[in-house]
C-alpha cells in the first residue's frame, strides 16, 4: 500500500551505489597496471642476446645486494644516499684500537730494549 516514491533512496543503497563506483575504477586501475607491466622492457632472463654478440663482462665492485629486476623502484628501500638508522656507538672499536695500541708500544719498547742490550754502542 505504502511505497516510497523510486526517486528517494536509502542511505543503504547510496552506500551500495559508493561502493560499487568505487569497486569499478579500482578494477579500471588494476587493468592499466597490468597493461603496463605486460607491455614494460622484459627482464635480462627473458630476452636472449642477438647471436654473435659476446656476452659483456658485469662489474660487481658496486652494492653486495641481491641484483633483482623491479618494475618500480621504491625509493624508501632502493635509495642509499639516505641513512634511515642513527650511527652506532664507536665505544668498542675505541676501546679496541687502545689495547692494539698500547700492545703495540709495548713490543716496540722490548724490541728497542733487546736491540740496546745486544748492540753495544
């Protein structure tokens, strides 16, 4: 008997309408990224060099880290000019280069003492 008009709708089904609008463009986001990760330069393991080309020598004298191909470099994990961390206390490197040190003197002293005693002057 009762109907409300087709025009006035529930905060229920406003929601629904958010969500779904919402669910759409992030389906339209995830399609365009995988375009681009499908049309992107292939990886060192899938193409083969041409054929008679010899093979380059690497240099590995740069980062000990894993060389591992990344679409998007993330500039928090990738970037080693930053330093994220506080430098660490010298204390024990100090302490140890005292006792090389003075262990050092010591056999320096001996041995000027031994050289004095057997040469004669």
């Amino acid at each position: 008997m009762f109907r409300r008009s087709p025009r006035s709708t529930s905060p229920l089904r406003r929601r629904q309408e958010e969500i779904a609008r919402q669910e759409a463009d992030l389906r339209e986001k995830l399609e365009k990224l995988e375009r681009m990760v499908a049309n992107g330069p292939r990886s060192a393991e899938d193409t083969s060099p041409p054929p008679g080309e010899e093979p380059r020598m690497r240099d590995d004298t740069g980062d000990s880290q894993l060389h591992v191909s990344v679409a998007l470099q993330d500039r928090r994990y990738f970037d080693k000019s930053r330093r994220t961390r506080r430098p660490r206390s010298l204390r024990k490197e100090r302490r140890e280069g005292r006792m090389i040190f003075l262990l050092l003197v010591a056999a320096l002293a001996v041995a000027i003492v031994w050289l004095m005693s057997h040469l004669h002057f």
